[in-house]
C-alpha cells in the first residue's frame, strides 16, 4: 500500500512540513521565504494529485482515505502555529482556533461515527472541499506576505484566512448537524 504512488505523494506532503518549517525559520525575510512557500505549494499541490491519482489507479484504500486528511490537518496547523508565533495578531489568533478546534472537533465527531458504524454521515462533503483549498490560499499568501507586482498579497491573505474561518465554522455546523441525532 505505501508503494502506491497515490501514497507516496500523501507521505511526501507530511515530510514536506518539517522542510518547510526549516526553510521558514532559517531566513523568514527573504530567500526562506521563498523557499518555505515553494514547500508549501508543492504539499498543496500533492493534495491534489494524491486522490487523483488513487482514483484513476484504482489504488483508493481505508488507510488512504484516513492518512489524506490527517496530511492536510498536520499541514494548515503548522503553517497557521507558524504565522500566528511570526505575527501574533488578535484576528489571526481567532482564526487559528476556530480552524484547529473544529479540525479537533470533526476529527473526534468522525472517530465517534465510525465507532457507531454510521462514518458516512460525517464523510467529506463540498463546504470541507472548499475550506480546505481556501484555508490552502491563504496560508500560501500568508507566508509570502510581501507586495507582490502590486499586489497587497498580506492583505490578501487575511481576507482569504476570514473566509476560510466562516467556511470551517460552515463546515464544522453541517457536519455536526448531520450527526446530531446521534450524539443525542
């Protein structure tokens, strides 16, 4: 199963978060930087081929399925502990919990459904979809962070980070209401 290049990609994304941490903190004012956000892209880039790939190979496993997501929590979280310990500022703050308490939060409630047999009520659903490639973005802006050809690209991400908090909260109150029944 791990010599799946549908998995490979998953594990390459995971060991992709230390290099990227390490290209942050080594010189986060310049060619770090740029080195820590081509990092970061290209984990976020294995994102999308890696379910791409399982798909079109054949190659989708439980194991898959479940180490996929647990990349791209491991992923958002560092980057958003990262920047939030760089510039801690109160919005950015607000964001970060709202983000890793409902990754805590969906994690724990999907655990539970599963225990119950009843995991498909709480599978990914399109408002996930679009949190994570939004929470993706911004971070992807937020790391750079400087004017870019005009572009105010800190601004930028601040603005995508707010969306994708109101889009976890979205995803966070859907899931949880599917599942509502069941955790009465």
């Amino acid at each position: 199963m791990i010599s799946q290049p549908a998995m490979k990609l998953t594990l390459l994304r995971i060991a992709l978060i230390p290099l990227f941490v390490f290209f942050y903190y080594i010189h986060p004012e310049s060619w770090g930087q740029w080195l820590a956000l081509i990092a970061y892209a290209l984990a976020c880039i294995t994102d999308y081929f890696d379910g791409y790939l399982a798909r079109k190979l054949g190659e989708v496993s439980a194991f898959g399925a479940f180490l996929d997501p647990v990349a791209d929590k491991l992923m958002v979280c560092a980057v958003l502990i990262i920047v939030l310990q760089h510039y801690p500022e109160s919005w950015l703050m607000v964001c970060t919990l709202i983000i890793i308490g409902r990754e805590v939060w969906i994690s724990a409630l999907r655990e539970w459904m599963s225990s119950i047999g009843q995991r498909d009520i709480v599978a990914v659903a399109k408002v996930g979809k679009w949190k994570t490639t939004t929470q993706m973005l911004a971070l992807g802006f937020l790391i750079y962070r400087k004017p870019f050809i005009g572009l105010p690209i800190w601004h930028i991400g601040q603005v995508l980070l707010i969306i994708a908090a109101l889009l976890t909260l979205s995803s966070m109150i859907a899931y949880t209401k599917g599942a509502w029944q069941q955790l009465k």
